[in-house]
C-alpha cells in the first residue's frame, strides 16, 4: 500500500516535470536575447517592448505576429525588447505600467480589448510612445498611434479566389452549385470588413455567386464553428472563408468532414492548424508583425508617427493571401491571374473595397 | 468524563485544527518548491522568480493594490463555492451566475444615472446579488425537485450567461463606438478606488495608503465573508446548511427540508458569485463587456479548495492567488520567466489540495516517526 502510494506519486511527479519541460525548453530559445548566427546586430538604445493579450504567446495569430515583428527589430535594428503576457484583462494595465516604468518605449499592445488601457495609460506616461494593434483611438493621444489593417482588402481577394473557385472544378469538394460561405465572430464592424471585402471581391469575378454569411457571436466556441460549417455545406457552399478567431478551427473540421475547402484567417492556417491541407485553399493574412517592425524602425528613425491611425493594406504590405500550399498545383492559372489584377487595381485605386456589407 | 479523556479530546481537536491548518499549508509549499525545481530545470533562476514574483505582489502598495484588485473576486466567488459545498453542493457555474450580477450592475449602474451614490451603489451590489441568485435558482429547482445534479445544470446555464451577455453588449446594450461594450457607469455607481477616498496630504503622510487600483470591492468582499462566516457558525440558516451538507438522511429525520436548504443554499452560493461579478464591472471595468471576468468563477472552486470551505480562509487563499497573479508580470520583467510557469504553480497548488491525500499521508508518516522516535 505505502510503496505503491509513493510509486504513483513519484509517476505524477514525474509527469508534471515532463509536461514543464517541454514548453519550459522550447520558450528558452525564442525568448533568448543576442542572435545566435554570429552576426553582431547594430547598437539601438530603444527598447521595444509589447503586452500580449490574454491569448498570450503561442496563439499563432497576433501575439506572436507582433513578437517576430519585435524579434525582427532585435536582429535588424538593434533594439532591447521584451514580452509581458496577461493571463487576465487586469494585467494589462500593470504590464503596461510596469514596462514604462522600466523605461521601455514603444510599447505595443495587442488586441482592440486594450484601446482603453493604452489610452489612459498614454496620460500616465506621456513620453512614452504605444503602438495599439487593432485598436481605434478617438482622438489619437499624440504619443499613440493605432495600428489597423485593412483587412477588407486582403478579404476582397480571398473572395476573388472563393468566387472563381465555386465555378471552377479543380477540387472534387468543388460542385457546381455556385455557392460560397462566409463564418464571422462577432457581428461588429471589424469583422465586418471582412465579409464586405469577401462578398465584393467574389461578386467581381462571379456577379451571380450567392454568399450565404453566418455569425457565431463569439471568437472562441468551435462546436459552433463546426455547426456553422455544417450548416453552410448543408446549403451547398463549397469554399467557405472564416474570420472567427478559434471558431474557424470548428468550421476548418466541418469541411474536412462534409467536403469544402477553406480559406483561412489572420496567419497561413496552413501552418497553423494541423491536417488541414487537403482542404486549406489559402489564407488571408495579416502582417502585424511588419506593423509592429515598421512602427520601431520609425521610432529608430525619430520618425514615429503619433497621433495617427496608420493603416496597413495591400500596398503597404499589411494584409495579403498567404500560398496555395497542397492547391498550389491545382489551382488554374486563371485564378492566380485574377487575384494579381486585383491586387494591383486595389494598390493602384482603381478598385475601392467596401467596409460594410 | 475522566480528566484523562478530556484532556486527549482537547489534544485531538489541537490536532485536527493543525491538521486543517497544515495541509493547505503545506500543499502551497510543495506547490512552490517544485514549481522552482520546473524553473530550475527549464533555466530559470528560481529565487530570482520568487523575489519578483514577491516583489509585483506585495513589494509596493500599489504592487499590493493589484493582489487586492485580483483577490477581491476571488474572495466572493470562493465563498459562494464555499457555502455550496458546506452544503454538499459543487456549484461549478458560479462564472454564469457571476456574469449575471455583472450584467445585473453594469446594467442598473446606467440605469440609476443621477442617483446619488448612497442609492446607487447598494442598489447595484443587491441587484447583482438578487440576479447571482435567481440564475441558480432554475438549477437549484431542477436538483431538488427531480434530483437534476447542479454540476450539469449550473454549467450549462453558465454558457447560456455568457453568451446572453455578449449578445447583449453587442446588441441592445452596445454603446456606440467600434467596441462591443456598454456605456461607462456613472461615477456614482463606480466603487472608488482606496487611495481616492484620501486627501493628498494623507497619502502623502501615509504612502501605504497609494494602492493604485484597489478599491472599495475589496471591503465588500471582506464583509460578506464574516458574514457568511457568521450564518454558518451561529444561525439555523447556516446549521441546516451544514447538517445536511453532512449527511442529508439524518438531516432529513431531524426535521430539516433537505429539497429547501440546497435550494436556499445555490441561491446564497449564486448571490456570492453574483456579487463577485458587480465589484469586477463597478470597481474595475466601469462597464459591462462580454470578457469582463478571467474565470472568477472557476478560479474560486480552488480558492474554496484551499480554505477548506472556510469563510474566513477563504481570504487569504484568494489572496494567494491573487499575489500569485499580480506578480507575474514583475516576474516576467525581472526574471524573464514566461508566465505560464505561474499557471503551472496555481496547478500545482490546485493539485495538492485536491491530492490531500498525499500530503495527510507525508504528514502521518512524519508524526509516525516522530513518535516512534520519541518512544
């Protein structure tokens, strides 16, 4: 009885140390300071820094978009950086007050639940400068300035894609139905830009392409995200483009289940989220991380642009598809013409994309 | 009695209470010293960390402000996890009870706009109750009526608050702007921060006093648990509470209605949660979003864990977490340890209380010898 107690004990224990190990040694190396390859960066005496969201590192979407953006700036610029994670919204205000305290500016902060926190943090610290990552400030405080993307650009051509794809035969998914999906979080303005975009971009190449959209009401509940995708299939939708945050991964099962492809959100999803290839088309991806790198080397330069809302697109390489991956071959040149057109009729502003459906 | 038999029961209860004393205790040590050897084995610097960790927690008053902001929803959601599981109950879904006395203030606190703050602010904290206990009230009804258990029903209802509230601050609440949220509560609905309710001079005579952002949420906590303390201890309220968290059979043939104290008692449970939820909207946020809560809810069923089901207890267990909690972020400046290894130290604290077993076992063992040492 005594011996076996210890023997199951000394198992858990071991099993706890296991658990800790892994991602203990895996966040060593990418948390450690100085380059590895040898080459002496240059000196900066700026030191960047950025509070994640409670998502926290390791999120493959934002938080770790701006950490390589931040990363990037370490090698090639020089800079000092760091990384609070918040575990609860309470910590955003102490992160942010602990890291300009300590002296670090630009702070980034990610996520539009800090707009609030940065604001009345950058009264605080007046000569502190922040970077909000999709957060809107009305007005801009002079020593912040707001990093948005547009996302309905990227969007509009993920719905290029979608809407030659549905009338295409490339895949076995694909029917000839002529119907497209579109998965939101939340119905609220910023996602909304993405079904403006998508709906836009498919009706460009497709006019007769019925979009059927469907909102989860939240950016975490994969079951619903499934049901979503379930649904949607149901009502013939055969490529479906999902910006739902966690929701998208349900959706993600219910096309592999049903057969449809689909497009991906925020970062390559191909990379992402496991398994998906043989039916992740492509992405529409969001540079955060050349936001965050672009907004440090401004503050190297003594150029920072505060009191501004900068605005990341298609020209500025904000926002973009991310590749075909498994589709790379399959998919006709056509459509990779189409999406290039677009691309550069919206960089040149012959084509303006709607914000609203 | 004999004076011999009196004085081993005086002994046993001396015992008994060094044992429930203990063991949390314990537990939290163990929690700390392995939580260093992971720290130690991942290369970090454990003392380094702790120091931090210590220093962003209590360091500063406003470093000890943050304990007290995070503890303070804490304290109310491990009582309520306290008072139901006195009575046997495991009300896992106090976080939907608590989103409702969120709603409930973040709602009314607009709604009383121009009350002075005498009216608003108890109106808002026993509205938050009155909503806390009507939400468990529908699963209170299911388990005593039909036996329905209260971990399914209570968690499924809360899924149906929290998405009841994100439709609401999405919807008929939004206020406008692009952020789903509803309008700030008027200043007379907030509940003040500590180092408000002082003059300049007096903070500058008494720094101690300058606890950033604590507020007043924390006195409410500390009132409602001596109060529970109080109904558990010395009313029948609380007795039958108690006798049939015990053993409801015998409770039942003592002429207490078991179907009526476990309803009573998930009410009381909710209306704690509920009111964990109002002090985090009216002396946090100052409005009502739909993540306004970290998992109070869930993080007090270890605080309860931890206390023991005591009332009084249960504030310095929330305060562990809460310490716990505000010092990760110093931790993670100073120590440039990741703060998922906070995450695994609430675990393992988590883990040994449950695990109580283990630690009894050590702590007989340890008396064993000692005794046998002594003979």
């Amino acid at each position: 009885m005594n011996s076996k107690t210890i023997r199951v004990l000394s198992v858990l224990l071991a099993l706890v140390l296991l658990v800790a190990f892994v991602p203990g040694c895996a966040k060593k190396t990418d948390t450690g300071t100085g380059t590895s390859d040898g080459t002496t960066p240059p000196k900066s005496t700026v030191k960047a820094a950025m509070v994640t969201d409670v998502g926290g590192l390791g999120d493959k979407s934002f938080n770790d978009g701006a950490y390589s953006g931040l990363q990037r700036a370490e090698k090639e610029l020089g800079v000092e950086i760091k990384v609070l994670e918040s575990k609860e919204i309470t910590d955003y205000e102490s992160n942010i007050d602990q890291l300009a305290t300590a002296g670090f500016s630009p702070i980034f902060a990610v996520g539009f639940l800090m707009t609030d926190t940065v604001s009345k943090m950058a009264t605080a610290f007046p000569d502190t400068q922040f970077g909000g990552v999709d957060e809107f400030f009305d007005p801009v405080p002079a020593n912040v300035v707001g990093l948005n993307f547009k996302e309905e650009e990227g969007s509009y051509l993920a719905g290029v894609v979608a809407g030659l794809a549905t009338k295409d035969s490339f895949d076995s998914k694909l029917n000839s139905d002529n119907v497209i999906g579109f998965v939101g979080g939340m119905d609220i303005p910023l996602i909304q830009k993405f079904e403006a975009g998508f709906i836009a971009g498919a009706k460009s190449v497709n006019p007769d392409v019925k979009v059927i959209s469907l909102y989860a009401g939240n950016f975490t509940d994969q079951a619903k995200g499934k049901e979503l995708g379930y649904s949607l299939i149901e009502q013939k939708a055969d490529v479906i483009y999902a910006a739902a945050g966690q929701v998208g991964l349900g959706t993600v099962e219910a096309c592999k289940d049903k057969g449809a492809l689909f497009i991906g959100v925020d970062v390559d999803q191909y990379e992402t989220v496991a398994n998906s290839g043989d039916v992740m088309l492509t992405s529409m991806i969001k540079r955060v991380d050349n936001a965050v790198f672009e907004t440090i080397k401004a503050v190297v330069d003594g150029s920072f642009p505060g009191g501004t809302i900068k605005v990341f697109g298609l020209a500025e390489e904000g926002v973009g598809l991310a590749p075909y991956h498994d589709f790379e071959s399959k998919v006709p040149q056509a459509i990779k013409d189409a999406v290039e057109k677009a691309r550069t009729d919206i960089i040149a502003g012959t084509i303006t994309v709607p914000t609203a459906p | 009695m004999s004076a011999a038999a009196e004085d081993r029961s005086t002994n046993r209860d001396w015992a008994a209470i060094a044992q429930k004393v203990g063991t949390p205790f314990a537990s939290v040590l163990l929690a700390i010293l392995i939580g260093s050897l992971i720290m130690w084995v991942s290369g970090y610097d454990p003392i380094a960390a702790y120091a931090a960790l210590f220093q962003g927690s209590f360091g500063t008053p406003k470093a000890f402000g943050d304990t007290l902001l995070k503890s303070t929803p804490l304290i109310l959601a491990g009582l309520g996890l306290a008072y139901g599981f006195r009575a046997n109950l495991f009300n896992i879904g106090a976080e939907g009870q608590l989103f409702m006395g969120g709603l409930a203030a973040g709602w009314l606190g607009l709604v009383l706009a121009g009350q002075p703050w005498y009216v608003a602010l108890p109106l808002l904290l026993l509205a938050a109750m009155l909503a806390g206990a009507a939400w468990a009230f529908i699963p209170a009804i299911l388990k005593a009526r039909i036996g329905a258990h209260e971990v399914i029903t209570t968690m499924m209802f809360t899924y149906i608050a929290r998405y009841f509230v994100s439709y609401l601050v999405i919807g008929p609440l939004k206020s406008p702007g692009q952020i789903p949220q509803t309008g700030l509560l008027p200043p007379e609905s907030q509940l003040p921060r500590i180092q408000s309710l002082f003059s300049d001079a007096t903070l500058q005579a008494m720094p101690f006093l300058k606890m950033g952002r604590a507020h007043m949420g924390i006195l409410v906590a500390i009132v409602a648990a001596v109060i529970v303390w109080w109904v558990l201890k010395y009313t029948t309220l609380g007795y039958e509470n108690r006798a049939v968290g015990y053993n409801p059979w015998a409770a039942e043939t003592g002429g207490i209605s078991v179907q009526w104290t476990t309803v009573k008692a998930l009410c009381i449970s909710g209306s704690l949660a509920g009111l964990a939820g109002a002090v985090e909207v009216m002396g946090v946020h100052h409005r009502l979003f739909d993540q306004f809560s970290s998992g109070f809810g869930f993080t007090g069923i270890a605080v309860a864990l931890l206390a023991k089901n005591h009332p009084i207890a249960v504030i310095p267990a929330a305060l562990l977490f809460g310490a716990l909690s505000a010092g990760a972020g110093t931790m993670q400046l100073m120590a440039d340890v990741p703060q998922k290894i906070i995450l695994i130290v609430q675990a393992l604290v988590i883990f040994f209380v449950a695990a109580e077993g283990i630690v009894t076992y050590f702590v007989k063992q340890r008396q064993k010898e000692a005794t046998s040492n002594v003979g």
